[in-house]
C-alpha cells in the first residue's frame, strides 16, 4: 500500500540516491543525469506559509507577505516539459519526511500547504494510517539511505507533481508545538536567528542555479566543442571536395586549352597546305608558261634554223652559179688560147705559105671567133653582173632586215625592253642568244631558288606572326578567365559579406535582447552587478585591444596597398619598356619588309628582264619569219594585253584597298574590346582585393591555427629550399644556354606547384579564419547565453535560450544548405560561362582566321607585318640578353642578400614565424602550467572544503545533544543542524562555484589574450604570407616574360638556324652553280679554242678561196688584156699584110689552115703545161675544200650538240 504523501518530481533513480552527484547517468536520455526531475519546471514558490514565519509568529514576528492559492503557482508553469528535467534532492528528503509526520499527526485537520514540522497529533491519530516512527538524524548518512529505501511515490498526477508550496508551520502550534516551551529563550532565540539566516527560495534558486551551471558546464561545452568539430570536419570536406574540383575544372580548362592549341596547329597546317598549294599552283603556272615560252622559242629557233638553211642554199647556190660561171669562163678562156694560138699558127702558116687569101680566110674566121668570143664572154659579165646583183641584193636584203631589227629594237627599248646588240654574223648572233637563253635558264632557275628561300623565309615569318597573335588571344583568353574568376570571387565576397552582415545583425539582435534582460536582471539582482561590471571593464578593454589590433591591420593593409602600387607601377614600367622594345622591333621587322620587298621588286625587275629577253627571242624569230608589220602587230597584242593586265592589276589594288580599310576598321574594333575588357578586368580586380580585404577581418582556433602555422613554416622551409635550388640553377645557368633553359623550366614548374599549394594553403587559412569567426560568435554567443542564465531568476528564460540555440543550429544548417545550393548554381554557372567563352573563343578564333587570310592576300601589308615581327623578335631578344644579365645579379650572393627584396621578404616572413611559434610555445607553457596550478588548487581548495564540511560536521555532531531527555527537542535540533549543515554545504558548493567561474573567467581572459595574441600574429603572417604571394606572383610574372622571351629567341634561333640552313644550302647551290660556271668556262674555254681553231680554218679555206678567186680574176683580167693587145696587134697586122698584099696586087687562096709540128708541139706543150698548172691548182683545191668539208662537219655537229642541250633543258 502506497503511503499518503504528496508526490514529488519523479526522476529515473530510485529514493535513496539523494546525493548530488554526477556519476549517475540516464539511460534514456544521455544528456542527463539519472537524478533529474522528469516533471516541469516551475516557478519560485512564494513566500505563502513560511516555515520561518511560522516560527516568527511566536517568538520573533516578521512581517508576513499575502498568501496565494496553490494553483496559482501552477498557472505559472510551462505548457510543455522542457528538454532537461529538474532536481530538487530537498524534496527528497526533508520535505516528504516533515510531510509524513505532519499527516500521521493530524489527520482531520487541512493538508499542511507547506512541509511543515509534524505534530504529535499528526502522528497520533488513530482514524490515518500512521506512519513509522523514524529516526530523521541519519537521513544524510550513507549507511540510512542504503539499508532502507524511498517508498515508490504513486503515479504522477496532471498537474501535482512539483513541490507544494509549504504551509503556515505555526498555525497549530509554535516551533516547540504541544510539549511546551522547552528551551531557553536564548536558545530559542539564537536558533531562530539561525533559520532566520537561512530562506528557502534563496536555497532553491541556488540550488537551481548550481544546476544550471553544471549544465552549462564541461559536459556540455564538450558536445558543443564535438558538434563545432563535426562541423569544421564537414566544412573541411567541403572545402576538400571544392578544391578537388576546382583542380578538376583548372584540369579541364588546360585540357581546352590544349585542344584550342592543336586546332589552331590544324589550322595552320591546312592554311599552310593551302598556301603551299596556291604556290604549287602558282609554280605550275610559271612551269606552263615557261613551257609554252620554250616552246615558242624552239619554233622560233627551228625558223630561223629554216631560214638559215634557205640562207645558206641560197648562198650555196650562188657560189656554184659563181663557181659555174668561173669555170665557164676559164674554158673560154682556154678556148680564147687556143684560139689565139690556132692564130698564130695560121699567121706561121700564112706567113710559111704566103697565100693572103688564106689569110684572109683565116682572119675572118678568127674575127667571128672573136666575135662570138666577145658575145660568151659579154654573156659571162653580164651572167656574172646578174649574180653580183643578186647578192648585193641579199646583201641589200640583210642590211635592211638589219635595220628592221634595229627599228624593233628602238621600239622595244621605247617599250622598256632591253636589248642586245646584233653580232657581226647570223651564227653568232644565234650562238650568243642560245648562251643567253642558257644563262637566263640558270638565273631564273637560280631566281626560283631564291624565290623558294624567300617562300619559305616568308612562311616561318608568318607562323611567327601566327604565334604571336596566339600569344596575343591566349592573353585575351586569359585575362577574361581572370575576370570570369573575379567576378566569381566578388560575387562570393558579397554573399559571404551578406552572409556575415546577417549574422551580425542577428548577433546584434541577440546582443540586444540580451542588453535588455541584462538590464531587468540587474533591476532584481544586485548581487552579480558587481561582477558584470568587472567583466564589463574587461570586455571595454578586450575591444580597445581589438580597436588597436584593427588599427594595425588597417596599417599592415595599408602598407600592403603601398607595396602592391609600388609593385604595380614597376610592373607598369616594365611593360612600357617592352613595349619600346616590341616597337623597336616592330621598325626592325618593316626595315627587312622593305629589304624584302626590294628584294622582291628586283626579282620581279629580274623576272621581267628575262620575260622581255624572251619575247625579244621570240620577236627576233619572227622577225625573221614574218615582216615588220606582223610584229607590229605583235607589239599592239602585246600592249593590250599590258593594259588588260595594268586593268587586273588595278582593280586588284582597289579591291586590296577596301579589303585593307576593312581589316583594319576591325582590328581597331577589336582592340577597343580588349581595351574595355582589360579595363573592366582591373575595376573587377580592385573590387576583388577590397572585397578581400574586408573579408580578412577573423579569428582562428587555437589548435587549428597551430596546425596551420606549422603547415606555414613546412611550407616557407620548402620555398626556401627551392629559392635555394633556383639559386643553385641560375648559377649553374652560366655553363651553358640549354642548360639554363632547363633548369628555368624546372624551377618555374616547382614554382608553380609550390605556388598551388600555397594557395590551396592560403585557401584553407581563409576557410579556417572563416571558422574561427563562426566559432568566435559561437563563443560569444554560449558566453552572453552563459551571463543570461547566470543573470536569470528561473529556468523558463534558459529554455528560451536552448530554443534559440537551436533556431541558431537551424538557421546554420539552413544557411549551410543554401551555401551548398550556391556553390552548385555556381559550379553550373562556371561550366555555362566555360562552354559560352570556349564558344566565344571558338568564333574569334575562326574570325582571326578569316581576318588573318585576308591579311594574307596583300603582300605590302604581310611585308610590314613580317617586318615588324622581326623588330618584335629582335627588340625582345634585347630584352632577354636584359633579364638575363638581371637575373645574374640577383642571383649574386651579395647582391642577393643586400638588394634581393624577394629574400628580404622570405627572411621577414620565417623571422615573423619564428616569433610567432616563441610567442605560441610561451603562451602554451604558460597556459600549461595556469592549467595545472588551477587544477592543483582545485584539488586543495576541494580537499580543504572536505576538511571543512567534516570539520562541521563533526562539530554539529559532536554539539547535538544526545542525552537529552526530549526526544522531539532532539530531533527538532537534529533537524535544524541538518539544515544548517545542508545550508552550509550549499554555501561552499556556491563558493566553490563562484572560484570555478573565476578560474573560468580568469582562464577566459587569458584565453583571450592568447587568441588576440594569436590573431595578430596570425594577421602579420597573413600579411607577410600575401607579400610573399605578391612576390612570387610578381616573380612568377618576370618568369613566365623570361620564358616566352626564351621562346621567342628559340624560335628566331630555329627561324635563324633555318636561314643559315637554307643560306647554307644556297651556298651550296651557289658553289655548285660556280663549279658548274667554272666547268662550263673551261668547257666552253676548249670549246672557244676550238671554235677559234675552226675560226682559223674557216679563215684559211676562205682565204685560200679568196686567192683562188683572186687569181682567177688576176689571170682572167691578164688574159683579157693580153687578148685586147694581140687583138690590137693582129688587127693591125692584119691591116698592114692586106695593106701590103693590096699593094702587092696577089690574091689570097682559100684554104684549110695547115699545122706544122711546131705548132702542134708547142699546143702540145702549152696544153701539158695546162695540164700540170690545172692538176696543180685541183690539188691545192683539195686540200682547201677538205679544210672547208671539216669546217661544214664541225658546224653540223655543233648544231646539233646545241640542239641537244636545248631539247635537255626544255625537258628540265
């Protein structure tokens, strides 16, 4: 059977564990503790029947307070349990125990409203079941509260199960109750004074306050520490998975990059194809055309071959008319004497024989033979006139076909083509144009070389200019990644900022709210006014400490802007300066497109020459194939056609002009973009460093920022390392130029990695000092929450403070939600803005094609371009030979640690660390050895409160009085030193607690000094950390010049390795072409000898046809003279024998002449010595017609050599 008492709040222990002590836990709810109330909480019980009034009504009356019903209380309590119970262990024990024996005494009378001492009738009724008599003087001993156990209270009723608020205790009776006034007077009195001393609402309010504390104490800073763990865990995964794919994006923009490379490496190749093809086509077309010269000349050549043949018949056969007609002149000759001699034989025999008409008959058949003697040999001169006539008519013929030449000539040279003079023969004339053909052929094919070389030279300036241009675009890509990533970095800033503002709005709320309760709880508490204005003063002089830290961030960043100008007005001037140098290369390059262009005007002068020689070749055959009129006609072809092609060349020139304005209304459209996006790139950059130096504003953990700057000081050991190394290399760079680019590239990729990782480094401080900012205003956060239940009056108010914390907690969580959806919408937004720039990209690229292929189509445009490249790449050569002789300055031992600022800051920057660690290391003994003397006067400070509470309790024992004969007035003191005892336990438990939380104060600040302490070393490493990025980035910048000024000068070495190549094999070709020169001279020196051998010959035979000649005419003018004078002299013989045979008066007989054998002898002998004369003179003959039969031989043979070497070289 249950006993009749009022229940009490229920917790999951049983009766006899009323000590407070925290070893029992829940074994359902793990935050608390088995002895916590199950029931609500509720409020201060009034001060309606106060046990110690009661007292006061009889001995001592105090002024009573107006009594409340028992539900008003109840009205009062919340709605709902709260998350953690209560405990009241003083309802365990000595308020069910009095309510006991007060319902055993009385058991008619009201229920006692408060638990009140019981009276003896209470226990003397015999109408209530009685309680047990028990012995309450144990109740705190160990052995009574394990031998006899709590009775189980009955169920929890609906609204009962706090504490009832006491009853008047003197309404049936005064403190002594039935038994009378036992005591003294003064025993009364002192021990009234001493429950007076004691109230109960003050003990329940510190009874609850110790709960509070304890609530708020390690236990629970240690889950809250465990869930601010398990939240940085997150966040740091967070940031892992974040920087993992920020690789993967840096990753796949390289990727892109690449690929964007090797398209525009396809596109050059098949532009380059291209080109190589339209030169291809180009050459064929020459090839043609040449081909179609030669042909022309060969049919030329084959004309006047023609025609020299008809020549050389024609005159073949006036020599033998002339040779016919010598030889039929000698034969009248020869007739002649022999008709003379026939006579004189008949003037011997005329005279023999004296007949004058034989005579007479002799005379007139000589006289006929005369006669017809005369008419052959007047036929003869007149055959012979005939002939002389005709050949001074092909003689006229080629005089005037001379002049014609000379007249086209004169046209030709008024049509600006060069001639040469005509030679003295037909034979040389054709023999020295073939050998100009000849050399023509070996210029244009030497020209073709050049043009080769010069195609080639031109090819390698044009992918240089290419790769320039891919330079320039690659620029522009990145510049717009970089503003793509500032703009992301700002937009983040400003959300992170909006972030921030709201959280301290809300702080600022709270801070609020948390003013004004601060404010009621001071109006009821005066007691911790005191204490909250100590921490008041130290909180005024925790923020004049942070005033001052700001103040010497504002100066750090103000000095970092300084450098950061400084750095950026050198930079500036380091690009002015490279600018002069692009355009001293640029005037370099126009100076070799001029050369160029020079070059090419007197290939094309060159060109035009041979073209002129060739049509001049091809006028002259004509020449001598058709008239003067047919090449006139010729010549107006042939102008029409220079205006047809002046007209091309013209409209070409006009179109180029418009192509050119065109091109160039675009460039400057698209320099004007990249101007605005450089500029919007430098408002985004300053935005993106304000915005960063507004977010540097955080504290950090103590741990985490150990980590971290041990993390720091790897990573400065480990740049140091490698600024060693670099300085290792950049001496050994002296050795050689390979060398040198080997270990630069080496030392800028280890840059770059350490570079990464101290960004990812810098990356996870930013993060950990956004960490330690939320933890900070955690901190804060729990700390006012700690002052407000400090503060409080009741438990309601902590309640609402866990509700906030936990709308705090959702509100964080929601905040973590909506950040994670953020960075989603910006890793889409990231990948859209890569597709729409790689498509952007993609379009400029295909536009700077188009635009760079009409570039192409005007030379004079691509020749100032070529020249301005090689002024380019000579001005920035300058510059490498620059930075080279800088870098070996600076790489000096002495120079490096008197001037090198780089080394200044990393000395800076490990003497900053170092100190930081010293400061770290003395602050961590400090607060190791604080710990453990806090701990040590703890454990004596516990150890003297145990002495003391035994030494109490001894003497309460020791002073009870055992012997006394009033049982009741024994219990009753017993009671009240119970009380007292308890009183005075609570008073060193609340003791206790007020040192705990000054160590814990104590331990705060200093908590705080280390953070501010840690803070500002932790600033001034950011500082110097950010210096040292401005640095290496700076460094990183003159690198990345040096290494595309490396670049650019390989590429001139390779460009200049090609030309020497080709220059080489031009020398080559030019020693060939020499030796090939010097063989032909010596070929053609034997072949000089030869032809001057059959020169000689040819001499000869003519001559030896000319003294034939010579003589034939000498002999025939001998015998005509000689012929006239016997004719003379016959005539006049005959006229003086007629004369003489008139005047004799005889008669000439007529008869046939008779010869005598004189006459027939000397016949004979004239005709032997004829004879011998005649085979003399055919000997001589032949030999000199053998001479001219070889001289024929050599010239067919060189014909058809010449014909050879022609048919050869027009299949070449």
């Amino acid at each position: 059977m249950a006993f009749p008492y009022i229940d009490t709040p229920r917790t999951e222990y049983d009766g006899n564990a009323t000590y407070l002590t925290t070893g029992f836990r829940s074994a359902g709810r793990h935050h608390l503790s088995a002895l916590d109330s199950l029931e609500n909480s509720f409020q201060t019980p009034s001060k309606d029947n106060d046990v110690i009034k009661g007292f006061d009504k009889r001995v001592t009356p105090r002024a009573g307070a107006a009594s409340k019903s028992t539900r008003s209380a109840l009205r009062h309590l919340p709605a709902t349990a709260p998350e953690k119970g209560e405990f009241t262990p003083l309802m365990k024990s000595a308020t069910k125990n009095n309510l006991l024996r007060n319902m055993s005494a009385a058991r008619g009378t009201d229920g006692p409203k408060t638990p009140g001492y019981q009276r003896e009738t209470h226990r003397s009724n015999v109408h209530t079941p009685g309680l047990p008599a028990m012995d309450m003087s144990d109740i705190y001993e160990e052995d009574r509260t394990m031998e006899e156990a709590t009775p189980v209270p009955h169920a929890a009723s609906s609204s009962a199960q706090s504490t009832p608020l006491p009853g008047y205790s003197g309404r049936n009776g005064g403190v002594l109750g039935d038994g009378g006034n036992n005591l003294s007077l003064k025993d009364q009195a002192m021990a009234i004074d001493q429950l007076s001393k004691v109230n109960f609402s003050l003990k329940l309010r510190i009874h609850f306050m110790e709960e509070q504390l304890q609530k708020a104490g390690p236990e629970y800073n240690n889950e809250a520490l465990k869930e601010n763990r398990e939240l940085k865990v997150l966040r740091l995964t967070m940031q892992r998975d974040i920087s993992r794919y920020r690789k993967s994006l840096q990753q796949a923009e390289k990727d892109l990059e690449d690929y964007q490379l090797q398209l525009v490496e396809l596109k050059e190749k098949s532009w380059r194809e291209q080109a190589d093809q339209t030169v291809q086509r180009e050459m064929d077309m020459m090839r043609e055309e040449l081909e179609s010269r030669d042909v022309e000349l060969r049919e030329a050549r084959d004309e006047l071959r023609q025609i020299k043949d008809a020549q050389s018949q024609e005159t073949d056969k006036l020599r033998d008319d002339i040779e016919d007609l010598e030889a039929s002149s000698r034969e009248k000759d020869r007739l002649l004497e022999e008709r003379e001699e026939e006579l004189e034989d008949l003037k011997r025999n005329a005279e023999d024989n004296g007949a004058a008409s034989e005579l007479q008959l002799e005379l007139d058949r000589a006289k006929e033979q005369m006669q017809e003697l005369h008419d052959s040999l007047a036929q003869a001169k007149l055959e012979s006139r005939e002939s002389m006539d005709t050949a001074r008519q092909a003689i006229e013929q080629k005089n005037r076909a001379e002049e014609d030449l000379r007249e086209l000539q004169d046209e030709m040279s008024n049509k600006s083509f060069t001639t040469k003079g005509l030679s003295r023969q037909m034979e040389d004339k054709t023999e020295k144009l073939e050998e100009e053909i000849r050399e023509l052929q070996r210029e244009n094919d030497a020209l073709r070389v050049e043009l080769e070389s010069k195609t080639n030279h031109v090819t390698v300036l044009e992918e240089r200019y290419q790769t320039i241009q891919h330079g320039l675009e690659d620029n522009a890509n990145q510049l717009v990644e970089d503003l793509d990533v500032a703009r992301r970095d700002r937009d983040q800033a400003r959300q992170d900022l909006k972030t921030t503002s709201a959280r301290l709005q809300e702080a600022l709320d709270e801070l609020q709210r948390g003013t004004d309760e601060k404010e009621l709880l001071q109006t009821r508490h005066h007691a911790l006014t005191d204490e909250s204005g100590g921490l008041q003063i130290e909180l005024d002089r925790a923020q004049s400490r942070i005033r001052e830290l700001q103040k010497a961030v504002q100066d750090a960043t103000s000095r970092a802007q300084d450098e950061g100008h400084n750095i950026r007005w050198q930079h500036k001037a380091e690009l002015e300066r490279l600018q002069e140098e692009i355009e001293n290369l640029h005037h370099e390059i126009e100076e070799k497109e001029g050369r160029f262009a020079v070059d090419q005007s007197r290939w094309e002068s060159s060109k035009r020459t041979l073209q002129s020689e060739k049509a001049w070749a091809e006028g002259q055959a004509a020449d001598l194939k058709r008239t003067i009129d047919t090449l006139q006609e010729a010549g107006s072809t042939y102008s029409g056609k220079e205006s047809r092609l002046q007209e091309a060349i013209d409209s070409e020139k006009k179109r180029y002009t418009q192509e050119k304005a065109m091109l160039n209304r675009q460039i400057q459209d698209l320099k004007d973009d990249l101007d605005k996006t450089r500029r919007d790139l430098d408002e985004k950059r300053d935005e993106l460093l304000t915005a960063k130096q507004d977010a540097r504003v955080s504290k950090r953990e103590e741990q985490a920022l150990a980590d971290k700057v041990r993390a720091l000081e790897d990573e400065v050991i480990v740049l140091q390392s490698s600024l060693a190394d670099e300085q290792e290399i950049a001496k050994g760079r002296q050795n050689g130029t390979s060398d040198l680019d080997k270990n630069l590239e080496k030392s800028i990729a280890e840059r770059q990695k350490l570079r990464d990782q101290l960004a990812n480094a810098h990356v996870e401080i930013f993060d950990l000092k956004a960490s330690v900012q939320e933890i900070e205003a955690e901190r804060i956060e729990l700390q006012a929450q700690l002052d407000r239940v400090q503060n409080a009056d009741d438990t309601t108010r902590f309640d609402r403070d866990k509700l906030e914390l936990r709308k705090t907690i959702t509100r964080l969580d929601n905040e973590l939600k909506v950040l994670r959806d953020a960075k989603a919408s910006l890793e889409d937004q990231l990948v859209s803005e890569s597709e729409r720039f790689a498509a952007e990209e993609g379009r400029l690229s295909a536009e700077i094609d188009r635009l760079q292929d009409k570039l192409l189509a005007g030379s004079g445009n691509r020749d100032r371009e070529l020249t301005s490249a090689k002024t380019k790449v000579q001005r920035l050569e300058r510059r490498a030979q620059e930075l080279e002789a800088l870098l070996e300055q600076h790489q000096q031992p002495v120079m490096e640690s008197e001037q090198s600022g780089t080394h200044g800051d990393l000395s800076l920057l490990r003497h900053s660390l170092e100190e930081a660690r010293k400061r770290e290391k003395i602050l961590l003994q400090r607060e190791s050895k604080q710990k453990s003397s806090a701990q040590s006067y703890k454990s004596r400070v516990d150890e003297l409160e145990k002495d003391l509470h035994d030494a109490m309790m001894n003497k309460f024992e020791s002073h009870s009085p055992h012997n006394s004969p009033s049982n009741k007035l024994h219990e009753e003191l017993r009671s009240l030193r119970k009380q007292v005892a308890e009183a005075h336990r609570s008073l060193q438990k609340v003791n206790a607690k007020n040192r705990e939380l000054e160590r814990a104060a104590m331990k705060e600040e200093d908590q705080k000094d280390f953070h501010e302490l840690l803070r500002s070393s932790t600033l001034e490493a950011e500082s110097l950390a950010l210096k040292l990025s401005e640095r290496e980035a700076r460094l990183n910048e003159l690198k990345t010049h040096v290494r595309r000024i490396r670049e650019e000068r390989d590429a001139h070495k390779r460009e200049a390795e090609t030309v020497t190549k080709n220059l080489d094999a031009l020398q080559r070709r030019h020693d060939e072409i020499l030796e090939k020169t010097s063989l032909s001279k010596s070929t053609n020196k034997t072949k000089h000898e030869k032809e001057i051998r059959g020169l000689g010959k040819e001499i000869i035979w003519l001559r030896a046809r000319l003294q034939r000649e010579e003589k034939f005419r000498r002999d025939l003018a001998w015998s005509k003279g000689l012929m006239e004078l016997g004719e003379r002299v016959r005539v006049a013989c005959n006229d003086a024998d007629l004369r003489m045979i008139s005047e004799m008066g005889v008669q000439a007989r007529d008869r046939a002449p008779v010869r005598t054998p004189r006459h027939k002898l000397k016949s004979a002998i004239s005709l032997v010595r004829a004879a011998v004369r005649m085979k003399k003179m055919s000997s001589d003959w032949k030999r000199t017609k053998k001479l001219g039969e070889g001289l024929k031989r050599a010239k067919t043979e060189m014909l058809k050599r010449r014909e050879s070497s022609n048919k050869s070289l027009l299949g070449q």
